[in-house]
C-alpha cells in the first residue's frame, strides 16, 4: 500500500484499544468503532478518533479490520471483513471450534492471505531473543512456558459463551512460545490436566497443565493459570546438553543464557509495553507483509494450529489419555464442551 491504511476496530475494549495505540505509533488513523455498547465505542474514540458505526456497516471504509469482539463472534466478523475486501487482525484465540477454523482459513486463503492471528509475543523482543538462542542450544532435553495470571476482570471469561477457560484463552500465548521455540519440529501428541469445574454454567478451567510430545521426541510442558495471585508471572525455559536459556516475559523483560543475563533492545516509544510485548511489532511486520503480498508469520493457519492443541488438550484433560494432534476429534465442540463431554 503506497498510502497508510486506515483501521476500523470491531470491538471497543482493552485489546482493541491496545491494537489502536499500537497502529497510531506507526501513523495509521482509526477511521471508525463498532461495539455492543455505543458509550464504549464513544469513550475508546475520545482516546483513538474514528466514528462510531455499527456491526454490520464495517469494514466502514476502512482497510484494515482489528477483530476484537468475543471469540464465539470471530468467524463472522472476520468473514464480513475479509469479504468486503479489507485485511483483517483478529484477537486470539481464533474461534471457539475448529469448524469455524476452518472456514476462516479457507477465507483467508482466497483472500490473499491477508489475515494476521494477533499472537503478539511472536513479535516480542524478549520472545525473538529467547527463540534464538534455544536454536543455538541444539538439541533440546527441557522446554517449559508459563503465564500464570491472576482472573481478568473484563470479559466473559468463565462463561459457557466464551468457550473455554484459562488454557482457551490465556494457555495459547505460552503454547506459541513452545511451538515457535521447538520448530521445526511438529506438536504430535498432547497430555493435559485442568483444574476448575466441567459441569454447570459459567464453570471453566482455571489451571492448565499440559505435555505437547513433539516429532523429534521433545515434550514441552505448559502452564496457564488464573490463580496467578496479585500479579501477573509469564517466563520459559530451555535446555541442552550446551546450556540453559530462561526468560521471563512479566512482570518485567529479560533474559540469562547459562545465569548471565543478556542485553535486551531499550523501546523507543512513548508507550514501552506495546514494544515489550510485541504489539508494535507485529504491526509493523503486518505493513511489510501487506506491501509485499507475503503471508504473515502468524497467520489463520497457525492460529487453527493452537486451537488444534487446545481441543486436544480438553479431551485429554477429560478422557485421561493422551490425545494426538492434528486433532482428529469433533470439530463443531468447543473445547469446554470437549472436557464436559457435551
């Protein structure tokens, strides 16, 4: 695009407000906000402009659609998006059952690959550093992602409509790190235990334990918790026969190599997080891989890709048996239906 494009933002809370930050630091302008509520559609244009519009008048002009809204509502608006000819950026997870995965696959497909799975550690300094140097550790013997956080108190997180629980919505930022860490090798089995309530409404997980059994023979363990206590604790670790290389993500970036910490790049912006934790990052890379018609790192297929192993982990976490991946379970189940049996 020889001009900046314009973002139009489907959903008015806290991750689109960041997404907004994020695009503004690069020069692009919200020309429009749809949400369920006008006043918070309102309240989030006096901080980034635009005008409200509703739902179904998006993308509104505008090129670029940030699909913010409740996972259960994904597939539709980013069909909507992608249809009317915009780009679209949608907020992980993906969707709430791999059926609907599919589709926004096939969709992103036809439509250029235009599509960006918002997974913003990918793009996180401390992230990149971490991977590079597990990829100079050889073979690894130990891979081990945390995000331990205390329950947000936005979004309907522990309800029925939202699919799942800690490890459906928090448990694919650590389950990224350990792919993109282990690669090139494929996540093939998967063993997982969850702690919280499969039955009744608005019971989910809220602990995550989770083995991924690479095809090289690794096993990754996870960890995503809403019992974090007063603050949040993300870090990973790796190990070879060579070394050790252990980051921590939160509260505050950094990372040793065997004890000795390494120098991570000082922001630059007015704004250090959206640097820290890649969401600058990945808007530039998204700009880039627009003007060159390049499909994005993270893209819808890798996306699927966490919701596969997610929906492997349910079942697991229900059955007691490891469950191998792809997945080849129901594919029309949401992963809290997957662990209730529904």
């Amino acid at each position: 695009m020889a001009r900046r494009p314009t973002i139009a933002l489907c959903g008015a809370g806290v991750i689109s407000g960041a997404h907004a930050t994020a695009a503004a630091s690069l020069g692009l302008e919200v020309s429009a906000v749809a949400s369920r509520t006008p006043e918070r559609a309102s309240a989030l244009i006096a901080r980034v402009g635009g005008n409200v519009v509703g739902y179904s008048a998006l993308p509104a002009g505008a090129d670029v659609v940030v699909v913010g809204t409740p996972p259960h509502l994904h597939r539709d608006d980013v069909l909507q998006a992608l249809n009317a000819g915009a780009a679209v950026v949608v907020e992980k997870p993906l969707t709430t059952t791999l059926a609907a995965a599919d589709q926004i696959v096939d969709a992103a497909e036809s439509s250029g690959n235009r599509l960006l799975y918002a997974e913003n550690l990918a793009y996180a300094p401390v992230v990149g550093e971490f991977i590079r140097r597990v990829r100079a550790l050889g073979t690894l013997t130990h891979l081990e992602v945390r995000a331990l956080n205390p329950l947000p108190t936005w979004g309907a997180y522990t309800s029925d409509d939202w699919g799942g629980g800690t490890l459906f919505d928090l448990g694919v930022h650590p389950l990224a790190v350990a792919v993109l860490a282990a690669a090139p090798a494929v996540p093939r089995l998967v063993r997982a235990r969850l702690e919280g309530s499969p039955s009744g409404r608005h019971q989910s997980d809220e602990l995550a334990d989770v083995l991924v059994q690479f095809d090289n023979g690794l096993r990754a363990h996870i960890v995503a918790s809403y019992r974090g206590g007063d603050g949040p604790q993300w870090d990973a670790q790796a190990a070879s026969e060579r070394g050790v290389v252990r980051a921590e993500l939160l509260p505050q970036p950094m990372i040793e190599v065997n004890g000795e910490e390494v120098p991570l790049p000082s922001p630059t912006g007015k704004v250090p997080a959206l640097e820290h934790y890649g969401y600058r990052g990945e808007w530039a890379a998204f700009l880039a891989d627009l003007g060159a018609s390049r499909r994005p790192l993270m893209d819808a297929a890798f996306g699927r890709m966490m919701l596969d192993i997610v929906c492997a982990a349910y079942t697991s976490a229900r059955t007691g048996e490891p469950e191998s991946t792809p997945f080849t379970g129901p594919r029309d189940r949401t992963p809290l239906q997957l662990w209730r049996g529904d």
